[in-house]
C-alpha cells in the first residue's frame, strides 16, 4: 500500500513537471513573439504629411513634407534595442528550455535571473517609449514644445500599439519570473 503511494505522489510530480515545462516553453514562446511583434511593428512606422510652415505672416506659408520616424527619437531607439534584446534572449532561452528543460538547477537560476532582467528591461524601454509618447500627444506648454500626434495620427497609434505589445511581453517575462518562484515553494 505504502509502495502504491509513493508511486502515485512520484507520477503526479512528473506530470506537475512536465505541465511547468510546458507552461515555460510557452510563455517564452509568447515573449519571443510579442517582443518580435513590438520592434517590426515600430521599425516600420513612418508617415510622411505636408506641413504649413509660416516665416513670416506677410508672406504665404511654405508647405513642406515632414516625415515622422522611429529612429528620430533616442528614446524610440532605446525602446527598438530594448526589444530586440529581450526577443534575441527569449529565443535563446527558449532553446535551452527546449534541450535542457530543469535538470540543471544553475541553468534554472540563471534564466530566472535573465528573465528579471529582461523585465526590467523592457519596462524602462516601454516607460522611455510611453514618456515621449505622452509629450507627443499633449505637449508641453512650459517648454512651448507642441502636440505632433494630431499632425502625425498613424504614426502615434502604431507606436501606442506597438508599446501594448511590448508591455505585453515583458508581463510574460514576468510570468516566467513568477513561474520559478512557485515552482520553489
């Protein structure tokens, strides 16, 4: 009777095993693909508008065209590097998973740590991101910089939807992190 227990406790811990492991290998496949989704969809982000500009208000204003685009802004770029990082380890990461699953438990704490870091990461190149953003749609009135997002409409929405999708991403790294937490309670 006792043997039939420890056999049942021993088969249900090999299938609580292999459902984490599968939970892992998914989460970071969906780290890898938001991550991925979130740099394409910013990197080709651009929008060309003819913009009135006045030089003087007896002569007629200039038209001319101005174009919006992610490479313009540091903290744009911050943000597309943040990504590509995060998407770049995520594949990685989802590799060793898929080779190594949890028998080394250095590797497994690595990863863990990895993970974190990828959290934060992605968090401070979406706060980067959303800062300017904000700066972007409201102005500043205090330092006379204007709004451009009613100028440049599509481009703000598709860099609005490509920070969803980046906070997305680092909400499943923080999965992950998690994850290992419960695994060791």
């Amino acid at each position: 009777m006792e043997v039939q227990s420890r056999k049942e406790v021993k088969g249900s811990g090999v299938a609580k095993s292999s459902l984490e492991g599968k939970c892992n290998l998914l989460l970071r496949l969906c780290a890898l693909v938001l991550t991925l989704v979130a740099a394409v969809v910013i990197v080709a982000d651009k929008q060309t508008k003819v913009v009135p500009i006045s030089i003087s208000d007896s002569l007629p204003p200039l038209d001319i065209p101005v174009t919006a685009k992610w490479h313009y802004m540091s903290a744009y770029v911050y943000y597309v590097v943040a990504n590509i990082i995060a998407c770049a380890y995520a594949t990685l990461s989802f590799i060793i998973a898929l080779a190594n699953g949890h028998k080394s438990k250095l590797l497994v704490t690595l990863i863990t740590l990895l993970d974190a870091t990828m959290v934060a990461l992605l968090f401070s190149g979406n706060g980067a991101a959303l800062a300017i953003g904000v700066l972007a749609k409201h102005g500043n009135s205090h330092v006379l910089w204007n709004k451009v997002c009613n100028v440049f409409d599509k481009f703000c929405n598709q860099v609005a939807a490509s920070c969803l999708i980046s906070l997305l991403g680092s909400l499943v790294f923080l999965l992950l992190v998690m994850l290992h937490g419960l695994r060791r309670t």
